[in-house]
C-alpha cells in the first residue's frame, strides 16, 4: 500500500512530534526532512569555516549520509539557522527532491514532515496537515529545548530566531512554506500534545476509511 501523510509547518509548532506518533499509529515510515537541510547547513558550514557556499551546499546535499543525518548537533539553533539557508538555495532543493518524492511513495504508507511537503514534495499525498501555534508559545517550547546546553539564553532570543527564519521560509522564491489549498489547518497554541496527536490521527483514519 502507499500512502502518504505530508505534514508542514513552522519550527516549534509540534509537526515533529505529531508526525512521529502518525507514523507509530500507523506503522508508517517517518522522515524529518528538516534534518536532511540540517546536516547539508551543517556540513557546509565546516567545509566553509562559517560561511555556506551555494556550489558545495548542492555538491553536499546530494551526497548525504545515514551518519551525517544521526548527527547529535542536528537539533541546535545553529543547525537550524543553516537549514533555513540552505534550503533557500534551489540546487540544494533540488539535490534532495527526488530522495524525498521515492521515500513519499514507498510500500507500507509514509509521513514525512517538513515546510513544503503538500505542496511541492507530494502535491497528491493522501493527507495534507499543516501544523502552527502562535510565535511565542513556539519560542517557549523552543527555548525549553535548547536552554538545557544554552542556560543563558532567552526566551526573546529564541523568538527574534524563530521569527528570522519563519520570514526567511515564507519568503523565499523556491518552495516558500506555507500550507497547501487542500490542508487541514492544526493550531497547536492551546492544545496538549495528546489532543494534537488525536486530531492528525482522525484525520489520516478519515482517509484509510
């Protein structure tokens, strides 16, 4: 069987946890593609000393690991503000399209979570969600995170980051995030992750049916 579930959204909106226990549920395969414009922002942040060069961004994005994806750095800000660069960058989207668009289509049933999955990676996909809360119960979650290896940073730190990249994705000419036509809108703010969760669940079930 294929089908798959695309779930988008903003960072710190839940999609991430959400999609995991989709998949769970389901017995879905699960990919955070965020991860894959982690470890190319990443990687091409070493190679350049700091700064990312388009060129070796693509050349990196298309020669992607399993090892760079388990990378333990993946989930810091700087992995994050890297990610939002790169992904701006249309040889780098195009570099990891095609993985993501087969991984979509495998047997079993697959989600995959991201900012451009209903609309461009799997326009078709059986199930679109897009997944938001308002910036600063975002920024709450987020600083939750990372505050547990960055104690001095702040909550209007984590904010003014999450806005940046928020606009940085929104605003690019490649893929820019926003939900698809067809997508079930899912406002985090005031939800438990568990009434979240169920939520998606009813959708996708809505569809199997």
């Amino acid at each position: 069987m294929q089908f798959t579930v695309a779930i988008d959204g903003p960072a710190a909106a839940g999609k991430g946890t959400i999609s995991k226990a989709v998949a769970l549920q389901f017995g879905f395969a699960y990919l955070d593609t965020g991860s894959l414009y982690r470890a190319t922002g990443v990687k091409a942040l070493e190679v350049g000393r700091g700064v990312i060069e388009p060129a070796i961004a693509a050349r990196l994005a298309g020669a992607l690991s399993q090892t760079d994806l388990d990378r333990d750095d993946l989930r810091t800000a700087m992995a994050g503000q890297a990610a939002s660069k790169v992904a701006a960058l249309p040889d780098v989207r195009a570099a990891l399209l095609q993985f993501q668009k087969t991984y979509a289509r495998r047997e079993g049933g697959a989600v995959l979570d991201g900012r451009d999955i209903g609309t461009v990676i799997c326009p078709n996909a059986e199930v679109k969600i897009y997944v938001t809360a308002s910036d600063e119960v975002r920024a709450m979650r987020r600083h939750a995170e990372l505050v547990q290896t960055k104690p001095k940073l702040t909550v209007t730190q984590v904010l003014s980051d999450l806005r940046a990249r928020d606009e940085r994705d929104a605003a690019r000419d490649v893929s820019p995030m926003k939900p698809a036509d067809d997508a079930l809108l899912l406002d985090t703010t005031d939800l438990s992750i568990d009434e979240a969760v169920s939520n998606a669940i009813k959708a996708v079930q809505a569809r199997l049916k």
